[in-house]
C-alpha cells in the first residue's frame, strides 16, 4: 500500500518506519520544506521519498501527523475522495480552546471529517506515544498490545486494522466517528498500554 503522511516529525517518522517494515512505500512533507526531509528519506530507505501534499493525498492512505490546529491552514478540500487516518490528538493549551471540543459537542476526528469536505476519517495512532509505540512493536511479549481505532466507513476500519495487526499490534474497534471520543487525550485510554482485554475495560468501565 502507497501511505502519504501530512507532516514530517516524529510522529510519521516513528509511523513510516514501522509501515515500510511491514512492507509499504510512504511519502512525507513538511511545510518548512522538503529539502529538511532528505535527510529522514535517506535513513528510511528506498521505500521512502518526499513530496508535495499534491503527491502526499494521490496514496491509497494519508495520514494526519500534524499538531492538531495546523489542520485549520490546510484547504478544505484537500482531502476530498481521499482515505485518512487521523492519528493526532488536540491540546487545548497548545491547539486553542475550541469549544465544541472541550464541551464535548463533538470528536475532534468529527470536526476533523466535518471541516475536509468528502473526506472519509479513521481515528487511530494517537493514543500511545510513537517512541513507546516504536519499542511497543519488536517487543516479544506473550500477549498483544491493543491499539484502538473509531470510524463509520468499515472498508476503510478493515484496512487500517489490518495495518495495525502488520506492524505487530492487535487492532480494537472503538465504534464509530461517534464513538471516537472514547480514545482521545482527555481520556483514560490515553497513553494506556495493555492488551485487548485490558484496553476494552479501560474504554467501557
């Protein structure tokens, strides 16, 4: 599978490193400029390029990895007819108070889905910090981390949990774009580490 990722930081490095072991090709941008990003490229290997986000959303996938406001100066019809994987999380002190947000009037991939005119969102990769994430899937443990993922279209859900179940986790359907609440940073399942059973107790009480 072809993977763009809107952004270039730790995040989609730690993401397109664990994606290109399970087999598949990645482009990554950055807003400061594309020449900063040879360097990543070049330590990620030949399934790794850089690109414009013209290129980045022409992949099977794109994946948000951004700070969460930096969304708000991206076109909103960039991503329309395209698949997306929303893996950041928003910081009321960082990313502004938005109050639909902090009343908890809507999900943030929600208002994420509302303001990409005919994008279709799945929530996934926020939850565990990517470091741990990275350590998370070489360990050789006896049970399987769980990482969540939330959406409405369920071709897409089957896709990016089969991507999740590549790089060595086990993936745990939260519900829908409704439901994806339950798994943001306000949350007790963030940065919770456990396994399928652990993770479902965690999210339902």
């Amino acid at each position: 599978m072809k993977i763009g990722f809107i952004g270039g930081g730790h995040v989609a490095q730690v993401l397109a490193k664990l994606f290109i072991e399970a087999g598949h090709t990645v482009v990554l941008t950055n807003k400061h400029g594309l020449e900063r990003l040879q360097p990543v490229v070049e330590r990620l290997g030949s399934q790794a390029q850089v690109g414009n986000l013209a290129e980045v959303v022409r992949q099977d996938l794109v994946v948000l990895a951004v700070p969460y406001k930096a969304l708000f100066e991206l076109d909103t019809q960039l991503l329309e007819g395209k698949n997306v994987i929303d893996a950041t999380n928003y910081f009321p002190h960082r990313d502004g108070d938005i109050a639909e947000l902090r009343e908890h009037r809507l999900g943030t991939t929600q208002l994420m889905a509302r303001h990409f005119e005919g994008a279709t969102f799945v929530k996934a990769f926020n939850t565990i910090p990517v470091a741990d994430l990275a350590r998370l899937a070489v360990a050789k443990k006896t049970k399987k981390v769980a990482l969540p993922l939330a959406g409405d279209d369920l071709p897409l859900k089957q896709k990016v949990a089969a991507l999740i179940r590549e790089i060595g986790f086990t993936a745990y359907d939260v519900g829908s774009l409704a439901d994806s609440p339950k798994m943001q940073s306000d949350t007790p399942v963030f940065l919770f580490v456990g396994d399928e059973k652990e993770l479902s107790k965690k999210i339902n009480g």
